[in-house]
C-alpha cells in the first residue's frame, strides 16, 4: 500500500505571495581581495551584483558625477541601475584590510573620494552600507562642514573580541530596506531575536551621538559575553539613518561570524531562502538534515543545523553561488536586456583585478 510521506515542509500562500513581489535590488561592494566580512547575500530579488576595489570606486565616481559615457561595461551596468528607479542600489564598503582597522579608507585620496561619492549616491537614492572596519573610517573622517551635520555615530577607543550576544526586534528587521536585515527578521519566529557571535578580535564598538538632531533607527543591540561582564554595557550593533535621498546602514559586526541563533528560527523559510538563494537541490538538503535532526530528538543537533543554516543565508560566499546558485528567468531576463555582462550568475560578476592599485 502506498502511504504519502508526510513533509514538515509545505509552503503557504503568503510564502507563495511573497515570491512573486518583484523587488529588485543591486549591490556593489566596494573591498580588496580580502574582507574581513564575507557575507554578500544575494537573493532571488538581487538583479545585479558586482565587486570593485577602490580604485575602481575613484573611476566610477567620475562616470557618475560627470554623468559620463563609459567605456567600462560594469560602470555601465551600474549606472543603468542608479537610474532605473524600480531598483534598490546599496553600495556596501566591506570591511576589508583597505579600512586600516578604521583609520582610512586606504589613504587620505580615497577616503576624501568615499565622502564625494556617498554625497553625489545619496543625492541619486542610493544606499550606503558600512560595517566595522569601513564603519569607523567613515565615522572617523566624517566632516560636518561637508557633510551636513555632525557625525551621529561615535567610534570607541576600546575594541570587543569574543562571544557576543544581538538581541533585536523582529519588526524593526523587517522594515529594513536592506536585504540581509529584512531577511533576518522574516526568518525569526519570536518577536525577540536573539543571536550569538564569535566577534574577530579588533571588532569596533560604537554609540549613537543624542547630541546631532538625526534620527537614527537603532535595529539591535549587543553585549559581549565574556571578560568582565559588570563594567560593559549594552550599545548599538545594527542601526539606519536617511541621508540626503538615501540611507546610511550600520553594522557592527558580521554575519560570517554568527554561531548560534538563540531564538526562534522559522524552518519553512530556511527552507524558502535556500531554494531561492541556492535552487532547489540545496533546500532539500536543509530539509533531509532538518527532518534528521529532529527525529533524533537531539535539541542542540536541531539547533545547529538551524544556526549553520541561517549564518549561510546571511552571509553566503561567493564561492557556494558559483556552484549552487542558477539564474532565476528574472535575472535571465535582465541579463539579456543589458546584454554585455555574462556569467552563470546572470549579473554577478567578480572578474576583476582586485589587486591593481595605481
Ligand atoms: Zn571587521
């Protein structure tokens, strides 16, 4: 007799609604060949994702000031879409060795040039992002003349190192633009997250400024585990401000250093993240681990399939989507309307000299 199989994992409608949503979004991370932050997450809803150094970044910013025509088929793409409103444009300065541990954005020309360009971006809606490293060299060098107002964020002279626990809310993920953030608190179950990180040693601290009139939406908070716990005190890990017709996203840490999630993880939408992110071969890996686990009736089993699982959705290499991910008929399709930037990807592209700086 046949007996259907009953599966935990069946998707719902409001799962199938969300799919459809047609977002798009472009990110252009801007690091050396070596990030410290690894996490580059694109999704189903990514339309074009690309690597530059930053010398390329000092080009690029001419293309786009002068509103230039360049010969450049990547600054092309890029430019198509700052243009095309119906796209969400982040650049993201990785944390990378190019930050001087916070100091520089390299030298003093090209940390000169990451203010221009955030300046000439923001004014064209783009989105700026900034972690660590990357944050604390924008945040160090941040000139209220140029900029505006003064900096509403402020960089500690101590470091953190270690286990540390974010804690956030659920809502305040989700009304993030930023995909990694939205993502995250559409996977949590709880209204509280809860996650653990082992932070790299040199791991930046910061606060908000109350003083400068901007409203900084602080999305998580976090506190290091370890050392003397009386003495430290709980401050900002993930927070956004607008600036000019944009925003500024913060991230003290990365996800590429997650070990553990303490809260509530909604499996159906792992499962959901990895056949999309990944395709469908990968989702049902997570599905027969999962199922596993379970059955074994081992809690911490379940819960590490779940936190490997949420880390690699967080943070995914470039590396696992050049062997998982296939191009999804949206990315096909913008592929060909573009014509000229060509992988397996359908727009990811990292064929760049990282290593040339003039
Ligand atoms: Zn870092």
């Amino acid at each position: 007799m046949y007996i259907k199989k009953m599966s935990l994992f069946t998707k719902t409608k409001e799962e199938e609604e969300a799919e459809k949503k047609n977002q798009k979004i472009c990110i252009v991370s801007i690091q050396s060949g070596q990030p410290y932050d690894t996490s580059e997450q694109p999704n189903t809803h990514t339309c074009y994702y690309v690597n530059i150094n930053f010398q390329q970044m000092k080009e690029l910013y001419k293309v786009i000031k002068n509103d230039t025509e360049s010969e450049n088929q990547i600054f092309k793409n890029i430019v198509h879409h700052i243009k095309d409103r119906d796209t969400i444009v982040f650049f993201d300065f990785k944390c990378c060795s190019d930050c001087q541990a916070g100091a520089t954005f390299l030298d003093e020309d090209k940390t000169l040039t990451v203010f221009k360009m955030i300046n000439t971006l923001t004014r064209k809606h783009c989105n700026i992002v900034v972690g660590d490293h990357s944050m604390a060299s924008l945040f160090n060098h941040w000139d209220r003349h140029k900029m505006d107002f003064k900096s509403p964020i402020k960089i500690h002279d101590e470091t953190t190192s270690g286990p540390f626990r974010m804690t956030g809310k659920k809502e305040d993920f989700m009304a993030s633009d930023y995909p990694v953030l939205k993502n995250l608190g559409d996977l949590s179950a709880d209204n509280k997250i809860q996650i653990q990180f082992e932070n790299m040693g040199g791991t930046k601290v910061f606060s908000i400024n109350r003083d400068v009139k901007v409203d900084v939406k602080v999305i998580s908070k976090g506190i290091p585990l370890s050392g003397r716990s009386h003495d430290q005190k709980e401050n900002p890990v993930h927070c956004e401000f607008n600036y000019r017709k944009g925003k500024i996203i913060v991230s003290q840490t990365h996800w590429c250093n997650l070990t553990n999630v303490n809260s509530n993880v909604d499996v159906h939408k792992i499962r959901r993240e990895f056949s999309t992110q990944y395709g469908e071969d990968c989702a049902n890996q997570f599905e027969v681990e999962y199922t596993s686990a379970v059955r074994s009736g081992n809690k911490e089993r379940v819960n590490r399939v779940v936190s490997e699982s949420v880390r690699q959705i967080c943070s995914a290499t470039p590396a696992t989507f050049i062997i998982q991910k296939k191009p999804t008929p949206k990315q096909e399709e913008n592929k060909l309307k573009l014509g000229g930037y060509d992988n397996n990807l359908g727009g990811y592209d990292n064929n760049i000299d990282d290593n040339k700086y003039v």
